[in-house]
C-alpha cells in the first residue's frame, strides 16, 4: 500500500514490521507456510497464492482490536471513501435507491470494511459479494457484516456470481508480482461487469518502473494501462494521506482530527496512492 516500505518476507518471517501503511497493523505473527500450501493445494493453486496467503496472514493476523481508530488508518479508510462516493456518482448512482440497488463485487477484501461501509452508506448487503485468499480475514468479514457474502478463495478459481454494477480492486496487485497473474486477474474484474459497469482500483502507483521485492511492487501507469484492453481509466489525484503528516496532525487537541479531514479533503498531501475508475 503507499508509502510501504515492501518488507523483505525471507528475512523478517516473524517480526512484527510496519508492513503496508494503511492496512497492516503492527501485530503480525508468525506464517504458517504448511497450512496455507495444504490450502493451496486443495484449492489447485500454486506456490503463488499461497506466498501472498502467507504475506497477508503476516500483515493482518491477529487483528489489532485498535487499528481502525489509529490516525493513519482511519483517514485512508476516510479518503477512500470519499473516492468511492465520488466514483458511483460519476457513473450514474445519484440516489438512495440506486444505491439500494447496486450489484458489488469486492476482490481480495480483506477483513470487509469497505463493503460494510457500503452497507453503512444503505446498499443493500444481498447484493454484495467479497472475497479474498485468506479464510480468517473471510471470516472476520462475516462478524463485522451480516448479509453481505464473503466467499474464501483466490479470484481466479471462485465462482463469484454477477455480472456486477462495481467491481472493487483495492491494493491487491501490488503484492502479485506475476505480470500474467495480474493481466489474469483484470481481465476476470473487467468480465465479471455488466456493459456500462465500473471496475474502481486503488493502488499504489508509479510513473517509472519501481524495483520491487520478490512479494511487493508498485504499479506503473503504462503496466496498470495495458491491463485493460484498451479501457481509458478516470484516474484521480493521487490519494493517500503521508502517516508522517497524520500522525502528527491528528493527535492535535480538539481540532486534529477535523484539521486532518478538511486537509485531505482539499487535497493537500494527498501525494502517494492512485484511484481510478474504468468502465466496462
Ligand atoms: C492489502 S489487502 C486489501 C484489503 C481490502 N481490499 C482493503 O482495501 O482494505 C489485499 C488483499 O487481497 C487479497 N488477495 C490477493 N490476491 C488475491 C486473489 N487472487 N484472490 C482473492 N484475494 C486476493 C489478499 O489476501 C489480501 O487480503
């Protein structure tokens, strides 16, 4: 996610690192690298799923009980929201019951919140679908979000349902480091819409070709491009809030955290991540 600085899994298997900025929590345990192969396996997968399987167990597990309310978090989640909001109302969705009525899809998501802020927002959870590679965060998805279903597997082998009004892909392919895999994925998004359907994508980008490590690379543009067919993304400015800024803002007495919105909102140091919509 923006501004990670990509850990080097081979030598920190069990250290708690920073990880990605706005999703990972400091609490990482340990892998369980002979579970996630049997999951892999089971599932007809290669070492591929199962290594990202392995990364986001790292990252995510066990949930930090505070990691929504910290300051950094809590204005990605914030800042993206609103990105989301602006999206669906670019393509059409201009009412309560348009809302209501939307079909979304959200491809690897995580532990669910964005879905269930959907939900907060009145879409109605039966017409929601979630799924990611890691059953526990499936699972945690459950707990928070009734009625919505969260389905545990790679996209790639799950049969998701649809079409789709929105497909969500939000800091997924940076941590797939197979270009084919990539391609793959995009192209399932991209089908999974109806005609005039919205794929919305988050991720961190970049304009030349970024180095990487063996389980996390930024995007370039001319890459993210040439997944889509030929598609023309609607990107929009850069989104991401710099932890250094929020960390240091939000804790400000009384208006800290109203300072940090306001900041966002008019789009100061919204400087790493990209969001962008694609229609189908
Ligand atoms: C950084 S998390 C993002 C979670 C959520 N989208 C969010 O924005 O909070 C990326 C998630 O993508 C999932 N993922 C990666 N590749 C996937 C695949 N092929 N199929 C399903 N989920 C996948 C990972 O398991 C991980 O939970």
């Amino acid at each position: 996610m923006p501004g990670y600085r990509a850990p080097r899994r081979s030598m920190q298997p069990r250290a708690a690192p920073r990880g990605p900025r706005d999703l990972t929590h400091p609490s990482a345990r340990g892998t369980r690298p002979s579970v996630a192969r049997d999951e892999a396996r089971a599932a007809g997968e290669g070492d591929e799923a199962e290594e990202i399987r392995r990364f986001y167990r790292e990252r995510f597990l066990p949930q930090n009980a505070w990691w929504p309310i910290l300051p950094h978090a809590y204005l990605c989640q914030r800042q993206r929201q609103r990105r989301i909001r602006q999206s669906l109302q670019e393509i059409g969705v201009a009412s309560f019951e348009d809302l209501r009525a939307l079909r979304v899809l959200e491809v690897g998501c995580g532990g669910g919140s964005n879905l269930a802020w959907l939900v907060e927002m009145g879409a109605d959870p039966t017409g929601l679908v979630g799924v990611d590679l890691v059953p526990e965060r499936i699972e945690q998805a459950r707990q928070r979000c009734a009625g919505v279903r969260f389905l545990a597997g790679n996209i790639l082998e799950t049969d998701v349902g649809g079409p789709f009004d929105v497909v969500m892909l939000f800091a997924v392919l940076t941590s797939v480091t197979n270009a084919e895999t990539k391609q793959k994925i995009m192209e399932k998004c991209l089908s999974l819409l109806r005609p005039g359907g919205a794929l919305l994508f988050y991720d961190l980008m970049t304009r030349r070709e970024d180095p990487g490590t063996p389980n996390y690379k930024k995007l370039t543009y001319a890459e993210f491009e040439g997944y889509l067919g030929g598609r023309r993304p609607r990107y929009f400015k850069r989104d991401y809030l710099r932890r250094d800024v929020a960390e240091r803002i939000v804790p400000l007495p009384r208006v800290g955290l109203f300072a940090a919105e306001v900041l966002q909102a008019i789009g100061w140091f919204n400087i790493e991540a990209t969001f962008a919509h694609v229609r189908a």
